[in-house]
C-alpha cells in the first residue's frame, strides 16, 4: 500500500461528513450567479458550468465512499476509525481495491479532488469556512 494511496482514503473518509454542506453551498452560489442578470451571459453560463463541475466531483467523492463502505462490509467501521485517529492499518489496501472497482486510482483521485482535500488540511479552518462565503471563493479560485 503506497502513502498517496493511504492519504487519499483517509481524505475521502473525512471529507464525507463534509460534502452535504459543500453542496448546499454550491446551490447557493448557483442560484446567486442566475439572480445577477447585469453579467454577460457567457460569464454566467461559464460559471454554472464550472459550479456544475464541482457538484459532480461531490457526486463522485460519495461513489468512492459507497464503494469503499460496500466493499469493506463490517469491516469498514474499523476503517472509519484508523482515519479518523490517524492510524495506519491493513484496511486501507482494501479499501484502495474498492476505488480501483469503481474506476479510480489513488492518483487519480489525488489529482482531481486534491481542491477538496485541502480543505482537510485546515481543519479548524473548516468550521469557520463552511459558513461563510469565502469557501466557495477559494473553490472558484482552484
């Protein structure tokens, strides 16, 4: 099991809790950019396209998290546990076969949620984040 693969697990276990939050934000934002009729349509279509993308990245982070749930079984509380406390543990070979099943690798995964995992990295910066407007700024600015 390679760290990238580790890290990127742990990442897509502790972003979950997270990811309802971040799509009630992003409706938000959507229906703020149709309200601003004064933009040029090409900007505003350009920028729902864009916050369209990150909804289906969300989509996509709960699919890799249904895969590793499904495929680990009981098992996947334990693994619940090893990332929310840090610890490593043999689960998360499993749980990387899982993302292989859906398609994903760890890198790939890594490359194209790496905007959301950052939000990880600043975990008490994540409370304060949600709330407010600057969390969909710095996903627009990625």
């Amino acid at each position: 099991m390679s760290n990238i693969g580790r890290r990127i697990i742990r990442a897509i276990i502790l972003i979950n809790p997270l990811l309802f939050g971040l799509q009630d934000k992003i409706e938000k934002e959507q229906e703020a950019v149709i309200a601003d009729m004064t933009s040029p349509a090409d900007k505003i279509v350009k920028k729902l396209i864009e916050l369209d993308n990150r909804r289906i990245d969300l989509c996509n982070l709960k699919v890799l998290y249904g895969f590793i749930e499904r495929g680990l079984g009981e098992k996947f509380e334990l693994l619940r546990s090893c990332a929310f406390s840090g610890i490593n543990c043999n689960l998360y070979t499993a749980a990387e076969r899982q993302i292989e099943l859906a398609g994903y690798t760890a890198e790939r995964a890594e490359k194209e949620f790496s905007y959301l995992f950052k939000l990880l990295k600043h975990k008490g910066r994540i409370k304060k984040v949600m709330g407010g407007t600057s969390f969909m700024r710095s996903l627009v600015a990625t």
